[in-house]
C-alpha cells in the first residue's frame, strides 16, 4: 500500500452557481468572473455542462475536442496554475456526441473521462454515447477519480477502495432529487475509504428544474468538510493525506472488500 501520510495536503476549490440555458459566452464570463480573485488552489471543480446547463440538444450544443470551452479551461489552469475540471459536450472524431468530463492541467496537457452512466428518464441515452473507461489521475501523489452526476447512483462504477484518495462528482442534480445526492455522497465516502467532493449548479433551467446546490466536501467517513448550500460562489478546502491514511491504518475495512472488475 503507498505511504499516504508522506504526501502533501490537497487544496481543492468547487464552484457552483447559476447558468444561462445554452449561451456559451455569458456562462464562461459568468465563471471567468468568479475565479478572477480565486485563492490559489491544487484542483478547481466547476458543474457538468457549466458552460451550456444540463442540455440533450447535443448536435447544436456540441463543441470540438479542443473546441472554445477546452481552451477556456486550459487558459483558466494555466492562469491559476492549477487543475481546472468541468463537463461539456464534445462531438468526437466518429462523429459521437460524449458528455465529457475535463481534467485541464497547467502545463497544457488535458485528460477526460466520459459519462459512463446516462440520465435515462431526460434521454440522455438517445442523444450522447456512453464511455466505457474509468479515469484515475495522479496530482500531488493523491490518486483521483473523476465521475459524473448520474454515475453517484451506481456504486460499482464508483469503486475502488484500494487505490482512490479522492473521488469526485459533477452534476447537474435537480432539487427535486436533493435527498438522494445529501445521502448518496457520505455512502460513497464511507464505502470507498476516501475524500468525496460534489459539485451540482444553482438556479432555474429552461425547463423549469430549480437546482439547490448542496455542492459539499466529504471525509472518509462521510463527515462534511465544507458545504455550499444554495449559495453561489467559490468554497476551498484542504484534504489531508496523513488523516486518509492514519484512518486505514486504524480501519482497514479495504482488505475485506469483494474483488471484482468493471
């Protein structure tokens, strides 16, 4: 097993706010304006589909891999000097459309993970293609996973005991279904031995959806770090590796685990 306690502690910023239903420009001013005066940072989250809101308009709405919101997001890191993520559409080379999530690095490189698990009851299924690949980065020695919204419910696709130190999700998760995500993110948490991070929008969407928020920070044992409420704006965090590892010392539950593969 790594030696967690030797890494240093992870700052993380998540982002949640409103956003303007399919208008590119004002949501990536809207987030541009936010993150002007951000504290420095390891690893920023903002909300999936944060530039155009949650949307099955996918052959308008799309962009290029490395399309305008791509290279806002890579600007955005480089100027931070820090990972900047969040989940957009992208038509990729076969001509699919893919809810795509954006891990931008400051030195320029990027990675993705796209959205395993689509939102049937919007049919989501019929206008984007599911991915099939799990996604882990290194930043700081801290192993992460990114995840998107609709993956929260299925807790296969979320597991990794033994390797992940902080699983993260980005949503668009309407208010109507607040009290699943409140308990769906501390049972990921205590489940998988790591930190849990959630980022969900604010606001009203075109169809009349209101979006509470509750975009919140877990430890491993479920118990909130930071959590946002209704409110927009940036909330920071630092995630400390020694508490992670000290926790596993004391409560291996990782060793009794099923195995399985995805």
């Amino acid at each position: 097993m790594r030696d967690l306690s030797a890494l240093p502690d992870l700052r993380l910023a998540i982002v949640q706010g409103p956003l303007q239903w399919h208008d590119v420009p004002a949501n990536l001013a809207y987030f541009s304006n936010v993150l002007a005066d951000a504290e420095p940072v390891d690893l920023l989250l903002l909300p999936e589909m944060f530039n155009t809101g949650f949307t099955m308009d996918s052959a308008a709405q799309a962009e290029p891999e490395m399309g305008p919101t791509t290279q806002w997001l890579l600007q955005q890191a480089q100027r931070l000097n820090a990972v900047v993520c969040g989940s957009l559409i992208v038509q990729v080379a076969d001509g699919d459309y893919r809810n795509r999530l954006i891990w931008a690095r400051p030195d320029g490189s990027l990675a993705h993970y796209d959205k395993r698990h689509l939102f049937r009851m919007a049919g989501e299924h019929h206008y984007f293609t599911a991915g099939t690949e799990q996604l882990q980065v290194e930043l700081k020695g801290w192993c992460i996973r990114p995840l998107i919204c609709y993956d929260l419910r299925f807790p296969v696709w979320s597991r990794d005991a033994q390797h992940t130190d902080l699983l993260f999700y980005l949503a668009s998760w309407p208010a109507a279904r607040r009290a699943a995500w409140n308990h769906l993110l501390p049972a990921r948490a205590i489940e998988n031995l790591c930190y849990v991070a959630g980022v969900n929008r604010t606001g009203v969407d075109q169809q009349g959806h209101h979006y509470s928020g509750d975009s919140q920070v877990l430890d491993f044992m479920g118990e909130p770090l930071v959590t946002a409420g209704d409110q927009a704006g940036i909330f920071y965090v630092s995630l400390q590796a020694a508490k992670l590892a000290e926790f596993k010392r004391r409560f291996p539950a990782y060793l009794d685990a099923d195995t399985f593969s995805w």
